[in-house]
C-alpha cells in the first residue's frame, strides 16, 4: 500500500493532468492540422509510466480517453472505448520505467556497433513472420495483398536504419530497449485494440489504416483476424515512434527534475552530470 | 512569534553545490524582510527553506536549523508548514488550482483541504477578500483575471489559512506598474492590520525601500550585507552585487556626480520623489 | 467556467445558503434535464453507452438514439450535437464502406460497384454498427453539453470521490484550452517560418519536433511550481475536505438511476446469454 500512495505522491498528481493534457492537444493537433497518419496521443501516457510507474501510467491513458470523447469543444469522435488500450500502454510504461529502460547507456566502440547491427537485424527480423507465415501467403485463407508486403519491408529497412543509427550516432545503448519496448508496447496495443475495434466499431478505426483493414479483409480475413492485421502493422510503428520522442524528452530534463520523482532515480544513475 | 534560521545550508537532490551556504535569519512579527540579490543567488532557495517546504516537498539535504516560533520545519508536515508560513510565487496561473469557477472557490481550496467547517471556510473567504480590497472579484473566473489581480487572489488563497509568516518570491515580476501598486499596497495593509510578518525578495527595490524595514543582501548562497531598509538601500556596494538601487538613490548619486549634490536640492528632489 | 443565476437555493442547499454561501457558488442549474443530478444524467450515459454496444440487434442502439434524441430536444441542445454528429463522419464512412463491401463470408449479394459487391449481411452489420456509434457519441455529447464538469465533480466529491482524483480530472479540462492556444501558437509560428501543414508527409513529420518539443517541455516546467504552490494550500492535509458544493437530489433520482442502471445491465446480459426478445 506505501508503494502504491508513492506512485501517486503530490508532485505525480500535477503531473498527470499536464500529462492528459499533453496527450489530448498533441493528439488533437497531429490529427486535425497536420494530418499525419500517426496518433501520437500517448507521449504523456508514456511518460508518467515511466516516471511514476505503471498503476499511474494507466490512469493517465485511461483518463486522457475518458476525458477526450467527454470534454467540451474537442470533444467527440470514439476515442472512448479505447480507454482500455490506453491504460495498457501506461501500464507498460510503467513496467519499463522500474526496468530502467529509458535510462542512458553510455557505449563506444564494439559494443556500440555490436548493438547497432543487432538492433537493426531484430527490427528486420520482425517482418519475416510476416513474410514467412503460410497463413499470410496462401490465397485460399487471406492475407496482406502484395502492396503491403512492399511497404512492410521498405518501411522495416528504413526503420532498422534510423534505429541503429540512433543508437550509433548518440552513442548510447538505450535506443536498442527503448525500440523493443516501443514495438512490444505496440503489439500489446494491437491485440487489445482489435477485439475493441471489431465488437465496437466494426473492425475499424476510422483512421488511414482502414484501408489495410479493407485489403485484408478482401484476401479473406474475418473481422478479428483483419483488425489484429490492421494494428500489428501500424500500432508498433506508432508506438516505437512515440517512445522515442518520450525518450528524447526524457533526455532533455535536468537530472535534479528528474530525480524528484518516483522512478525518476532509474534514469539518472548512469547520467554524465 | 519568530522565524528563525541558523546555520542553514541546503543542496538540492542531484546538485553538486549548496544553494544556500550557513545562512542566519530571523523574522518576527508586524516586520517586513527585503531580500535582494543577483540572479541565481539563492534567492528562491531562502524562501522555500525559510517556508520549510524545502527538504519537506523539494528534496533536498538541509543542515542548520530553521525553525519556526521554536519548532523545526522538519518536524511539521507539509499542510502544518502551510498553516504557520504562506508562500507566494511569481506567477499568479500556476498558483491558482485551475479547478474552480469562481474567485470565492479558488480561496475556498485550501480551507477546505484542512476539513474547517463550511461557515469557518466562508468566514475565512469574506475576511481574506476584505482583507485585500478584492470582495468586488469574488464571482470571477480566476483563470480571466489580470496579472495584478490574479496575484491578489492568488496571495488570497494562501491568507486563507491564516498563516503568520508569508514569504513572497518575487510577487511583483510578472506584473505591470498597476498590479505592482495593488499588491504592494495590500502587503502594507497586511503588516499594519494583521501583524503578519513578511519576507518579500524583489528586484524593484523602490518597493522595498516603502514597504521594508530591513533588508538582506543575499550573493551566492551566502548573506553578505544585512541592515535597516535605506542603510542598505544606499550602499554604494550594492550595483556590485548584481542590485539596481532604488531611483531616489539613483538620482541622488546622478547629482553628486555632477556636481550639484547640494543637501538642500537632493532633500527637495527626494521629497519630491516620494511623494 | 461562468457561473450562472440558479433556481433559489434555500430550496436546493440548504445546509449550503444557510452557511452563506452566495448564489454564483451555489449555482444550481436550471432547465428540465440540466437540472437533474449530474450523477443522475452520468448514470444515463453511462448506460447508453453499454447499452448500444453490449446490445446486439437494431432494439439496443435504436432505443438509445431515441433516448437520447428526447433528452436533447428536452435540454435544448439538438443544434449542438451537430459538431458531435459530424465528428464521426470520417468512421462511420469507413464502417460503412468496409462492412458492407468486404464483409467476410457474406454470400447474399445486393448490388455491385465495379469490383466490389454488397451483401446484406454486410450492409446490416454496416448500418448497425453505424447506429451504435452514433448512439454512443451523441449520448456522451449530451451529457457534456447538459452538465457542466465542476458540477460533476463536486457532486463526484460529495460522493467520496478522494480529492486527489476529482484534481487531477478537473485539472486537466481546465488545463486544455490554454495548452491548446500554445499549440496552435506554435504551429503558426511553424508555418511562417515554412513549415507547410499542406505539403508532404516528410515536411508535416519534420514540423512535429519543433511543436511537440516547446509544448511539452513548457508544461513539465511547471509541474515543480505547482506541486509546492499545492502543498502550500494543504492539499496533503488528512482530513475530510470540506464539502462547500451540493447539487439537488431526490429519492426518485436514486430510483431511476438503479432502474436505468440495472436495466442497462439485465439487457446487456440478455443479449449476451441470446435471450434478449427484440432483434
């Protein structure tokens, strides 16, 4: 219970408004005036995870959703249901947040390009199942259509180069753990979205990606399996993005701000000053 | 009814440097403290030690003592420290709780958080409102307010716990020559009629020089100068540490300076000055 | 956040007026539904929301619909929903077009577009899903537009809500507006320097770190600020926090919250267990 009343001392309560707030405006904002096929609603989600921990980390997805479809003037639209995903990717935030994830990791040399490469061939590695998959490239039991499976590996090889280099270029080993916790926190979103698409809204989300969701749907996957395919592809991709923009941010506070809150210790350990 | 501080030095959690270095001060009842200073002097620091929120709510490592009427801050929790010592930032917004719809609300915030009985809250609201001439904003939206009076709601809220220390960081800063003139004015009145003791740190020092009885020099963590408002005021070793002197002190060295400092024309001029 | 002149208050807080509390605190709304309980019209949506979802078939989302056309036309606020209503346009499209031209397994075919046939399987399961989440978003909507959130709250409060969440829900409404000026501030100061919200991906994806960035590190400057201006007014303190606010209720609200309530609950069930009566 002391653990639990930490999570949520006071300087976590002003934190979690600003942070619903952050996610509600960014949010709004990428989708209605620069119209990018990315949510980016959780960057605040994410962070009070990985600050304040996982219990905190979900209250924030969850309010933010909540408040969203409820709130005056933006308010709308059927980002409600999807409460549940969100209090997910907090959850999981929270989970990387004690593991230090997010913490820098100073490296040179070997170890530096070891990384690198790995970090690059895993996120390669990740459209094979894809590609492989029988399930995924008979006809008879439908699949992603060709188009897709172009994306996917463009899209994979360009983003196994930004990863390494990010690693490369910063010197620093933590874009290789945030990159797998953006893509499990993905994946975990796609599959607990899916169900919530398909009972909800009919398979879809109203975004961009519907378009995948007809494709899939066209090489004769059901309204579930269509949905998962929908997510698996672009709930990763999203989420890995915002991680590291999280990440970017982190890296961007003083230590001493840090410090102050709960899990904030686990990110400073290793810091330079 | 006495806040004292002996000896005290604070670093901050993660800092390589103390902020604040073997620091003494007392502040006692119906007097107003001025504290000046350089930038990054520590400044800040003072008030939220002097407050006790500081190692209570921003970690920190405190030695020496700070106590209050005898008691030391680390011994009281954070809502027992806000009933002794209020403290007054500069920006009125970030004050304000941002939750209620009303002026009347917003100072009901803190009384209500202590669990007063509802007619002691509203007791507490009318005498805070009157207290600070704002009983005409009490059905506003806090978050519509000017600077000026954004401020006095939000120097409002914390009189509302009837503290009998308040410390202000830089009340006046964020405000314009008429939000400046309401809140010095109701800090007077605060001294006059409450016996509130005050520590104001300011960069106007033409403010301390009206409201101060005695001022502070505080310079890297350290307090190098210590005296009655306008000994301190006219110290020529002020500009030194990063202080701009008050205009009567400004004018007067002017004058000297080119030769026209004769006693009788600097008293008219200052006369003239603060009237 | 304006307060507005209420119904008279020694009739709806006593405990309240008799303390001297002044009209625009006590500001109880007035208005047929607005007048209601907030966790009365709470407990109404909430179970419209179930209700068109849980219930499978045209009855639940339909019931819901009417419903919550009744309460609009009732509050006065029909001509607001349109901005909700049209807020769902870009998935109800998507519903539409997806379900009823590639719905799986659907073999009775209505009529062709080129390439694609609609089934009537899939056109129902279209217009059905459309229907709930039209239900769904207009019966939040009303209960936005019908209640003002520090009514919810307080009312939340007196509840037993702790004070620390009816904050942090409170906070972050009352925070959104100014974050949403400072965003679109930046995004104009975006575009006058090129950044072209029109042009391609690459350009509007080059523009998010220049937003994102001042946005979010503007807001966590103030997170140190605002902690100790809260504990400076005893936010951590103990006790009960006083309850200032109490909005009118009655035995036959309570009633019909457990009745609507219940009843959501019971049709969802049902509906589940295949032995709800109405298709």
């Amino acid at each position: 219970m002391a653990w639990l009343s930490r999570q949520f001392s006071t300087r976590v309560i002003v934190l979690i408004p600003i942070a619903i707030a952050i996610n509600i405006v960014l949010g709004y904002t990428v989708q209605t005036i620069l119209k990018l096929p990315i949510y980016l609603d959780s960057i605040g989600t994410i962070l009070v995870g990985v600050l304040a921990g996982p219990i905190a980390g979900a209250l924030t997805g969850i309010l933010s959703n909540l408040i969203w479809q409820y709130a005056p003037v933006i308010g709308g639209g059927t980002i409600g249901p999807f409460a549940i995903t969100a209090g997910v990717i907090g959850f999981l935030a929270g989970i990387w947040g004690q593991l230090g994830v997010y913490r820098s990791r100073p490296a040179t040399g070997r170890q530096l390009i070891l990384f690198s490469v790995v970090a690059a061939v895993l996120v390669v590695a990740l459209v094979v199942p894809i590609l492989g998959n029988p399930a995924y490239t008979n006809p008879d039991i439908g699949g992603y259509p060709d188009w897709v499976y172009t994306a996917a590996v463009v899209i994979a090889i360009v983003a196994a180069v930004a990863v390494a280099a990010f690693i490369y270029l910063r010197r620093d080993l933590a874009g290789f753990w945030v990159a797998i916790a953006g893509v499990v926190t993905g994946v975990a979103a796609a599959f607990v979205s899916a169900p919530i698409a398909a009972i909800a809204f009919g398979g879809v989300t109203g975004s961009g990606t519907d378009l995948l969701v007809a494709a899939l749907r066209q090489g004769g996957s059901d309204v579930m399996s269509a949905s998962l395919g929908q997510g698996l592809f672009s709930d990763p991709i999203d989420k890995t993005i915002t991680s590291f923009v999280v990440f970017i941010i982190l890296g961007g506070l003083s230590g001493r701000l840090l410090a102050r809150f709960p899990l904030g210790e686990r990110l400073v350990r290793d810091r330079a000053a | 009814m006495t806040l004292r501080l002996s000896a005290a030095t604070y670093r901050y959690a993660g800092a390589r440097r103390n902020a604040l270095d073997g620091v003494d001060l007392e502040l006692s009842a119906g007097t107003v403290l001025g504290v000046v200073g350089p930038n990054e002097a520590g400044k800040s620091t003072l008030c939220l030690v002097a407050s006790g929120l500081a190692p209570v709510v921003v970690a920190g490592r405190l030695s020496g003592s700070v106590t209050i009427d005898g008691r030391e801050t680390t011994d009281m929790r954070p809502h027992e420290l806000a009933q002794r010592c209020g403290i007054l930032f500069q920006n009125p917004q970030a004050q304000l709780s941002g939750t209620a719809a009303t002026v009347f609300e917003e100072i009901a915030f803190g009384p209500r958080n202590l669990g007063l009985s509802l007619s002691t809250v509203i007791q507490r609201i009318a005498a805070c409102l009157e207290a600070l001439g704002i009983a005409a904003l009490a059905d506003r939206d806090p978050a519509r307010l000017s600077g000026g009076q954004a401020q006095l709601v939000a120097l409002a809220a914390i009189l509302a716990l009837e503290p009998d220390f308040l410390i202000l960081d830089e009340p006046t800063s964020q405000l314009d020559p008429q939000g400046t003139r309401l809140v010095g004015e109701a800090l007077r009145r605060l001294v006059g009629e409450r016996r509130t003791a005050i520590l104001v740190v300011e960069h106007k020092t033409a403010l301390l020089d009206r409201l101060a009885d005695r001022v502070v020099v505080v310079d890297e963590g350290r307090i190098v100068r210590e005296g009655p408002t306008a000994d301190v005021l006219d110290d020529p070793m002020l500009p030194r540490h990063g202080v701009e002197p008050p205009p009567r002190v400004r004018v007067r060295s002017a004058l000297t300076a080119a030769g026209m400092g004769t006693p009788a024309a600097t008293d008219l001029l200052m006369a003239e000055l603060a009237s | 956040m304006r307060p507005e002149r209420g119904l008279d208050p020694s009739v709806a807080n006593r405990e309240g007026a008799a303390a001297g509390l002044p009209a625009y605190v006590l500001r109880v709304p007035t208005g047929t539904y607005r007048s209601l309980n907030p966790f009365t019209k709470s407990v109404i949506a909430l179970s419209s929301a179930i209700v068109a979802f849980g219930v499978r078939g045209w009855t639940g989302p339909l019931i819901v619909l009417a419903l919550t056309a009744a309460i609009a036309a009732i509050a006065g606020v029909t001509r607001s929903l349109r901005r909700f209503v049209l807020a769902t346009i870009p998935i109800v499209v998507s519903i539409l077009l997806v379900n009823a031209f590639l719905y799986p397994g659907a073999t009775d075919v209505l009529f062709t577009v080129g390439p694609f046939a609609a089934t009537g399987t899939g056109v129902t399961v279209a217009l059905q899903a459309t229907l709930r989440v039209v239900a769904f978003a207009l019966s939040v909507a009303v209960f936005s537009l019908t209640t003002a959130t520090d009514d919810f709250l307080a009312d939340l409060e007196h509840r037993g809500t702790g004070r620390r969440l009816t904050f942090v829900v409170g906070s972050a409404i009352g925070m959104i507006p100014a974050m949403a000026s400072r965003a679109t501030e930046i995004v104009e100061a975006q575009r006058a320097r090129g950044l072209d919200t029109e042009g391609s991906i690459r350009r509007r994806i080059r523009g998010i770190v220049p937003l994102a960035g001042p946005m979010v590190f503007g807001a966590l400057s103030e997170v140190e600020e605002r902690t100790v201006a809260l504990e400076a007014r005893g936010f951590s303190a103990p006790a009960r926090r006083t309850v200032m606010r109490i909005l009118p209720d009655s035995g036959l609200q309570r009633a019909l919250r457990w009745f609507v309530g219940l009843g959501s609950i019971v049709a969802v069930a049902a509906s589940i267990a295949g032995r709800f009566p109405l298709p």
